[in-house]
C-alpha cells in the first residue's frame, strides 16, 4: 500500500484528487530522474516482457512501463505522424496517465470526464492517452467505447489495441486501471480504485 504523502496518493479522492495527483505527477518526473543514475533501457515489446507490474513505492526499484502500438479513435494530430504507441507519448519529456476503461463500464464512465477536466488543466505538461479494452473485458465495444466518447464530449487521445496480452503485461483485472509514468518511461504507481472485476472467459485466452 501506498503510505500517505507520496505523489499519486491524492488519485484516491474524488476530482480534486486527480488533480493534485497531475500536479504531483510533474514533480515527481523531475525528482525521480534526478535519482535514477542511468536512463532505463527502451521497454521492451509486449511478447518479451513476463507481466509483473507491482505498485510503486518509494525506495523500490520501478518497473518500465511496457511498449505497444495504439489503434486511435481520436487524437492523431499528437503524435505528429509517428507510428502510435506509448513510447511516442513519452517523446516530448512528459509524465503519461495511461487509463484502462471500457466502453460499457460504469465506473469509467464517471472517471472519464474528470480526466478529461484534467486533461483541459495539464494536458499541455502532461501527456494521456484513455485505452479502451471493453472488448477484451466482456466491458463494450470499440463502437461502445467512440460512442462514451462522444457522449462525454472526451478530446484527449483515446483509442484501443489488437495486442490484448497489454492485459497480462500491465496485470490489469479491473476496469477502469490508471498508470501513472514518468518522463524515463517508468511506471510510479497504479490506481484501480472502485474498479469493475474482468472476468470475462476470453480475458486471459490465447
């Protein structure tokens, strides 16, 4: 668990919460690059990497966040004709939220638009992408996920993969999950909060 006062122990307290926890976010990036001697190596693909993701704490050892192509629903424009995938959001120098949601999940729902207040905040030193796994999650549809979307009036990058072992990599088993990771492409803590069990009998089929 995390102990009270590190970074991203704000996430865990409504609107305000995500918002000091961005704001923490910033500030982390900086103090954490300043600890780390040598730069991690680029993540590793999706297939190379055993799933192991553990909370992050101060003073442990962080995992890299692993690497992955993005099929976009919005939000082309922001990776400037780069193939889209998480390593693309991490080169410009900024913290990524990456959030796990589903177009049909009920808790997403209500979380998206605090994001996307966030995103209207930060979203010019922070970087997000929304990944929609509903199909993977027995939680919706890609065409559940653009509807919410749109619904929501969301216009932060989202969009979904055809890589659906992210789930085993990134030991996601409730939607919605949020990554937080620094600038080094270090993953420094993940919220799964009220999340919404992903038991669906195709999640962990080959």
């Amino acid at each position: 668990m995390m102990k009270p006062g590190t970074p991203f122990e704000p996430m865990r307290r409504g609107l305000a919460r995500v918002v000091r926890a961005v704001s923490a976010a910033l500030a982390v990036a900086l103090v954490l690059g300043a600890c780390v001697a040598a730069r991690p190596a680029a993540p590793a693909p999706i297939p190379s990497l055993a799933p192991a993701v553990p909370e992050a704490t101060p003073g442990r050892n962080l995992v890299t966040a692993p690497d992955f192509p993005f099929v976009l629903y919005q939000g082309a424009d922001r990776f400037d004709g780069r193939e889209p995938r998480v390593n693309a959001l991490l080169t410009d120098g900024k913290p990524l939220v990456l959030n796990f949601w589903g177009g049909l999940c009920p808790p997403c729902r209500s979380e998206l638009p605090e994001f996307q207040k966030v995103y209207e905040q930060y979203g010019n030193r922070v970087a997000f992408f929304g990944l929609d796994v509903g199909q993977y999650t027995g939680l919706g549809s890609p065409d559940d996920a653009r509807k919410l979307l749109g619904e929501l009036n969301i216009t932060y990058p989202a969009g979904t993969t055809d890589i659906k072992e992210v789930l085993h990599a990134y030991e996601v088993r409730g939607l919605p999950t949020t990554f937080f990771i620094n600038a080094e492409g270090q993953i420094v803590e993940r919220w799964s909060a009220n999340s919404v069990g992903t038991n669906s009998p195709n999640l962990w089929r080959g």
